[in-house]
C-alpha cells in the first residue's frame, strides 16, 4: 500500500500532535468501554458467572489457564501435563494453550482466578484488536481520526469477534496481527520509495527482520490458526494490488525477501522447541478430521444472534454452534459493500479488499455450497483447498475472518472520502448520504450483551481439599469421566489446587491407532456405559463382561478414587457403578465415592 493511495482533503490542516494523542486516548477509551458492556455480564459475577454459549468451551479455556499458572508457580515444563486424560496427558502446545497471555498473567490467575483471566484476555482482545486496527488504518489508509475509529470499530466488534467472545480468546486477541501488517507494508513502502538505499539500509532491515521474528513468535503463542489465515489473506490482498505494477511489486518482492527470510530464521529459533513439542512430542497428532465446517450461505446475509439485527429480525438458525458465527454480516452491509466496492473499484486499494471478501467468503463456504441446511450439491474450491496440508486443520467457516479486516478497509476509505468532502463543502449532500447508508448498515450488527448463566459450586470434596485423602499418585475417575459434553470436573480439580489428576477430560489429543486428532480422549467402555445411563435414566444391563471391563478401564485410568457428585440422574449413576464393582459407594460430605486402590 503506497501512501499516494490516501484521499487527502483541500485546504484540510494536519492535527498537532497532542490533539492527536488525545484523540487516540479517547478513541481507545470508547474501544475498552464497548468490550466491556458486551462482556458485563461476565465481569459482574467472575465467581459464579458463566457465558451460556460457550457451551463446555469457558470450562477448557479456564483450565488452560490455570494449569499454565500453576506449571510456572511449580517450575513445571508447561508444555505438556497429565494433570488430565491420565496417564497419557495432554500436549499443550497442540491445543492453544495461549501461553503468550497464560504466562504473563499468571499473577492474575493465581491471585483472582482463571474465569478473571479468561474475561480479562477477551476485554482486552476485543478493544486492543479494534485500537490496533485504527492506528493502522490511521497511519497508512486514511486522513480522517473519524474513518479510522470506524474501521477499527468494525474489525474489533464484528459478528465474529463478538461470536468468538463467548468461548475463544485465541479468534479474539489477534491485536499483533495489524502490527505485523504495519511493518510489512512500512518495509514495502521503503522499498517502492527508496528508502531502503543507503548506508543504514543493512541495519534496517536487521531491525525490521528481528521486530518482525518477534512479532510472529509472539502470535505463535497467542493463537497459529488466526495467524496462517491472515497470512494467507493479506499474501493475495498484496498480489492483487500489485496486478497493475508487476514491476514494482517484484521490486518490492525481491526487497523484502532476505528480511523476511531472516525473520522466519528468528522466528523458529525462538518457536523451535515449542512446535517440536507441538507437532512431534508426547500426544502430539498429526491432522484433526472436522468434517464438513462450512458456512452455509443463508449466513451471509443473516444478522448475529447477539446483535440488535438478531434480536428484532432473526433468521433461520444456520450456524455450526453459537461460537462460530463467522460471517454474518447482513443484507444492508453486503448491499453497501457492493455499491461501494462499484463506485471506488478505480482505487487498488478497494479492488485488492473486494477479492480479499470474495475469495475467503468462497472459501468459507466449505466443500458443498448449503442453503438453509440443505445441500445445493454445488462443489466449491474448498473441495480441494482441504487436501493442502495445514489447511486441512482449519474451520472453513473461519475463513470469513479473513474478510473483516478487508471490509473495513473499504468502510473507512469511503468513510474518509465522505469527510474530506464535508471538508470542501459544508454543503454537498453526498457525505450525508454515506453516513446514513452507513449507519442503517452497521447499526443491526450493534452487539448485545452477552448472555451469563449461573454455575453449579464445586463439591466441597474438591473445594475444601478431601479428595487429597483418597489420592496415591493415581487418578480421579468422575461419574461419568469428563469429555467434551461435559467438563465440569476440569474446574473442580483447578478449584482443588491440581491436588490430583483426571481420568478423561476435554482437549484435543490423537487417536491410539491413526494418530488423527480428536476432542477428547477415546471412549473407554466404561465411559460410553455411565453416559448411557445418565442419558437414558436407565440402568443398563450389568453382566460379568462388563464389570471385567470396568475393572480394566479403571486399571488404565490407574485409578486411586471413583466420585459421583450431585449429578442429573445421580440415583440410576450409583447403582450402575454399584452393580460394576460389586462395592457399595461411601458417602463423603456431598459425593459418594468408591475407593478403588486395591485394584491397583
């Protein structure tokens, strides 16, 4: 992106300084207030408080926290742990554990707990993505403070954010991501200009190669999905505005290549032991199987379900679950973007974010083309794009991320072309008529708070430190073991200090055959039987083959302790596990438990 690309208003004067830092003070301010009214919720009760869709998201992401605060207060190799699915355990490093956050907060998590962590990263994620996005848009893009904010506002609180602040801190904190951005085009910039001749030019580039090693070392940690998107994205937004000047743009290719060689070298020095750990160490696997994740079209149109939009005009129910509203960008703002789009296609600018929407809205669509739940049997490019490797790892649905930062490019260009107008002629009408079409766009897309449940208390047995009595170096078999459905025991063993390690547990982790990964660990015999019964509200058939089978999965488990807590259909759970172990359960303040050592 070349500077001269910016609509500059006549006779408009530059702003001092200090007003402008004012302005970016206030700018961040109302960006901070927004991401906590949407998460208010949440703030008012850290104790109890749980964001109802997140589904068992909240209770894993909360884990991760506070398992990475614990390994740092114990000088514990964070990496891995089998503090659950025990014995095998967890790789951390291939199931985004956010150390980038995790580490430094560890204060903050130790002190006022993982749920405090997890709402603080979405605050912050939320409000530093949209401010990042602003001084971006502000330095390279437009003129106007007022553009800038909008687009910001936009890239920060878009459906998708705001669908990914119930559960996901990783699609949420992605502030690195437009500073990263800043840098290439900076470098970029130097090398159309001439800038990078001279004798500091070595120098320069030695320093934008480490800034940028360590920028994307640092995204690493936060989240690598989000990361390989924008790479992706911003790699065709470059080939495109290039299109018209190949030259230039392979003068800037062959500028910018020893830097960004260096960079990938720093990057790995930095990353190397970590992604070993990720892709080769302990329960590391090599692919993970979604099926089909695509976004149906009726999506793209619709309006979120926490918005304004959603609440006075909701649409068919049409997403994979409440955490992965990726696009729904309504009806108005397509309609917009599309008169837009035609009325600045002349600006390369435009015409690179235009393919930028078109290309990942495609993509995002998945394999077959589906309208209303139904399949069209339209085959699409992602057909084949899953066969990529890397690729084939990533939620098709979340490609439309790539779209956001892309649609408020054209948003704030127009925006700045509207201000500039206003600058020249109070009186010409056509700003005005941009800021309604504007703001009839945006205004359904305004989020709502979102929804907070109260959650069940621990167990005094976890809370007040007894289950300690009944561990030896085993594990803690809940009725039934913890599993993506249900991870509520993760946050009763965060709550009882990690004085013990689960049996099962929610993560992603590989297959003991196909090395394939898959949420959960694989299900025992056991497991699927307690699910069933708790399900069905029956007790199943107990003959000899299953009590065997019981015996050797809590073997496998090496299990020191089965507890039932309170629990739906908690009666038909005792009995069933009575009947499998021939025992009758012990009733230990509020759970009843089975002390199984001696099976050991």
């Amino acid at each position: 992106m070349s500077l001269s690309d910016r609509p500059v208003a006549v006779g408009k004067r530059r702003l001092p300084r200090i007003r402008v830092a004012r302005i970016d003070l206030v700018v961040a301010v109302g960006y901070l207030a927004s991401a906590v009214t949407v998460l208010s919720g949440q703030w008012r009760n850290t104790q109890s408080g749980y964001l109802i869709k997140s589904g068992q998201d909240q209770t894993m992401w909360e884990w991760f926290f506070a398992v990475t605060a614990h390994s740092v207060a114990h000088l514990q190799y964070p990496l891995g742990t089998d503090l659950q699915n025990f014995p095998a355990g967890v790789n951390m490093m291939a199931n985004t554990a956010m150390f980038g956050v995790g580490v430094p907060l560890t204060p903050i998590t130790l002190m006022f707990g993982p749920t405090v962590t997890f709402v603080l990263v979405l605050t912050l994620g939320l409000s530093g993505t949209a401010f990042a996005w602003y001084r971006l848009f502000s330095r390279e893009l437009v003129e106007s403070r007022l553009a800038a904010a909008i687009g910001g506002l936009f890239c920060g609180f878009a459906p998708a954010m705001i669908s990914h602040a119930n559960a996901h801190p990783n699609f949420v904190a992605l502030l690195l991501l437009p500073i990263i951005a800043g840098l290439i085009i900076r470098m970029a910039q130097r090398a159309t200009t001439g800038g990078d001749a001279g004798e500091g030019m070595p120098r320069r580039r030695i320093r934008d190669a480490i800034a940028l090693g360590l920028l994307v070392a640092m995204q690493i940690a936060l989240g690598e999905e989000p990361l390989l998107i924008f790479a992706l994205a911003f790699g065709l937004f470059a080939v495109v505005y290039y299109l018209h000047a190949p030259r230039t743009g392979l003068r800037v290719l062959r500028a910018l290549i020893p830097t960004v060689a260096l960079a990938a070298v720093i990057t790995v020095m930095l990353t190397e032991i970590p992604l070993w750990w990720q892709f080769f160490g302990p329960q590391s696997y090599r692919s993970i199987d979604h099926g089909p994740m695509g976004n149906d079209l009726k999506s793209l149109v619709q309006f979120p379900s926490e918005s304004l939009g959603g609440m006075f005009a909701p649409g068919q129910y049409v997403a994979i679950n409440e955490t992965e509203q990726n696009a729904y960008f309504g009806w108005p703002l397509l309609l917009l973007l599309t008169v837009t789009v035609a009325l600045l296609w002349r600006v390369r600018v435009v015409r690179a974010a235009a393919v930028v929407i078109a290309v990942f809205g495609v993509l995002s669509l998945g394999a077959v083309a589906m309208l209303g739940r139904q399949s069209t049997g339209i085959e699409l490019p992602w057909h084949w794009a899953e066969l990529v490797p890397l690729l084939n790892t990533v939620l098709e649905t979340r490609l439309t991320m790539a779209a956001i930062p892309a649609i408020a490019v054209i948003l704030a260009l127009a925006t700045d072309r509207a201000v500039a107008s206003w600058w020249q002629s109070a009186g010409d009408r056509k700003p005005l008529v941009w800021f309604t079409a504007l703001t009839l766009a945006l205004l359904p897309l305004v989020p709502t708070v979102l929804p907070v449940t109260e959650r069940a208390p621990t167990p005094e047995f976890f809370a007040d430190g007894t289950v300690r009595d009944y561990v030896s170096g085993g594990s803690v078999v809940t009725v039934p073991p913890p599993r993506p459905a249900d991870a509520r025991a993760l946050r009763w063993q965060a709550d009882a200090n990690f004085d013990f390690a689960l049996a099962g547990g929610y993560f992603v982790g590989p297959t003991s055959t196909t090395k394939k990964g898959i949420y959960g660990p694989e299900t025992r015999p056991t497991t699927a039987l307690l699910v069933q019964a708790q399900d069905t509200g029956v007790v199943p058939d107990i003959d000899a083959d299953a009590r065997t089978r019981a015996r050797d999965d809590l073997r496998f488990w090496q299990a020191d302790v089965v507890v039932l807590p309170s629990t739906k259909n908690v009666d038909v759970l005792r009995t069933t596990m009575t009947q499998l172990l021939g025992v009758t359960p012990t009733r230990v303040e509020d759970v009843w438990l089975w002390d199984v050592r001696v099976l050991r």
